[in-house]
C-alpha cells in the first residue's frame, strides 16, 4: 500500500465534491482522481458514505487548524486582525472558495443526516472561538465598543456566512467586494469604530 494513499484518496474525494456536488460523486471517479484502484479506495473507506464523510471532516478540520488555530502578529491590534479575518471568511476565488463549496454541502448533508451534525457543531465552535477571541481583545484594549462579545461574534459569523453564500452563488447584487465593503461596514458599527477601519 502506497504511503499516504488515504491522504491522497480524502483530497480527490474532497475535490470531487466540489466539482461535482455531493450526490454525484462515485468511488470510481475518486479512485481515477487519486491515482488509485477502487479496491484500495474500499481498503480505507467500507461504504461510499464513509468515504464522504470522513473526506468532508477532514477538509473542514484542516482548514479550521490552519485558520482559526494560526498565530497572529503579537504587536496587530484587534482591528488590524479582524480586517484580515474578515477577508478570510469570504469566499475568495482559489482555495478559499473551495472550502465554502464543502462548506455549503455540509450545511445541506447535516439537514438531511442527524449524524453528520455534531461535526458541524464541533467546526462552527471553532470558527465563534476564533471570531470571540478577536472581539474580547478588542474591548479589553478599549477598541471597540460591545456589551455582548458573544452576540458580536455570532452576528459577525452570520453576516459573513449570508451575504457570502450570495457571492459564492454568483449573486449580481452581491459580488464579493459588496460583500467585503457591506460586512465591514456592518461589523464596524457593531464593534462601535468607524467604518473605515475595517476597510481598505
């Protein structure tokens, strides 16, 4: 068995799904995807299920220790560091907006597959720790202004999650500089700053 195989078997099932949706995608053409047979595909992964699940915690595990667990600039005020998270929350074109598609089939897998939810759970704790742990900075320095840090961070979260959902369908009305202009603008005032400090 080659080594990391299963590696290589998660990252084509993972690309499979952005490409193609998660309904459609087959062990068959993951195995063509990563260079490998479908019996070895079966060896890691018993069902077609397991395999997609185990593909999509993976993408979402990685990119939340990549994000949400990456050091920061000890000297960057909390401003400087929201403006540059809210940019990675965005569905950037490349790798960012990738993720977003995965990111969208687990929102619908989980409506559909109770047993999918905890995952999703557990990803969305990661991603509010990272946004509350800002926003926390940000008052205890004095920069910004909330009674509820909690209740920021969830209408940060949501307001990216919304309007981005539109730019990643392609929205005319709601292209991904809207986005970044509206949901700065509106973070900004929710945090008590003006708004162009958390523009560019």
């Amino acid at each position: 068995m080659a080594v990391g195989a299963r590696d290589r078997i998660l990252e084509a099932a993972c690309e499979a799904i952005a490409a193609e949706g998660i309904d459609d995608v087959r062990i068959a053409r993951v195995a063509q995807r990563a260079g490998a047979s479908t019996a070895l595909v079966h060896h890691y992964f018993s069902t077609r299920e397991e395999l997609l699940e185990q593909a999509l915690m993976r993408s979402y595990e990685v990119a939340a220790a990549d994000r949400f667990g990456r050091p920061v600039d000890p000297d960057a005020s909390a401003t400087e560091r929201l403006r540059v998270m809210i940019d990675e929350c965005l569905p950037l074109p490349g790798m960012q907006r990738d993720e977003w598609t995965l990111w969208v089939e687990l929102w619908l897998q989980a409506t559909r597959d109770p047993a999918m939810q905890p995952m999703g759970t557990r990803l969305y704790e990661a991603y509010r720790n990272w946004m509350l742990e800002v926003i926390e900075l940000g008052v205890e320095r004095g920069e910004f202004t909330t009674d509820e840090p909690e209740a920021s961070a969830d209408f940060a979260i949501g307001l990216l999650d919304g309007l981005g959902v539109r730019a990643l369908i392609g929205d005319p009305e709601m292209d991904i500089e809207r986005v970044r202009s509206l949901a700065a603008r509106k973070i900004a005032i929710e945090l008590g700053l003006d708004p162009s400090e958390l523009s560019d």
